[in-house]
C-alpha cells in the first residue's frame, strides 16, 4: 500500500519489466505462478499478498526484482522501484538499496 521497502542493491540480479506469468496450480497463495526470464525458469512472488495486501492491477511501473535466496534465484513482483540509494550507517559500512 503506502510502504516502501529497501533491498540490498547487492542481492539484486535484475530489475525487469513485468512479462507473462504462467499460473501453477495448487501453488501458495502468494506464488502468482513461474516465467521464464532469458531461458530461466523463475517462481514468481507477489509480496502483496505475502503481506496480506489486496493485488493492485499491473500497470507500467510494476516491476519484477530477481534475487537469489537459499542458492535459488526467484522474481518479487513489485509495484514499483524507486530508486537506488546508498546509507550511510555510523560505523562507516555503507549500504546501496
């Protein structure tokens, strides 16, 4: 809704425009389905309603952000990226999100 959230830009492969999603079926709830990114076979996330937030209709801001966790590389759909920011924390570790 009116949150934004913050990703380490390190753990970011790709920021992509929003392509086919395939449904599959008896997935959880937030799983929209996979779609193939470059000849990769992604499962696509809806933070939405892993948050329990009511899906938006997709428009040219949604984005999809690749990352890996665990060793495998999944999509979070997203409504929109912002920016890219870097924070400064006091002990001089500097992070870009």
């Amino acid at each position: 809704n009116e949150g934004e959230y913050g990703l380490d830009v390190a753990q970011v492969n790709a920021i992509e425009t929003l392509t086919s999603v395939v449904p599959v079926p008896n997935a959880a709830n937030h799983i929209l389905g996979i779609m193939n990114l470059r000849g990769e076979v992604l499962p696509v996330f809806s933070l939405r309603t892993k948050f329990g937030l009511q899906e938006v209709p997709v428009n040219e801001q949604t984005k999809i952000i690749v990352t890996k966790s665990n060793g495998v590389t999944i999509a979070f759909k997203v409504d929109e990226v912002k920016e890219i920011i870097r924070i400064e924390f006091k002990n001089n570790y500097n992070i870009e999100i």
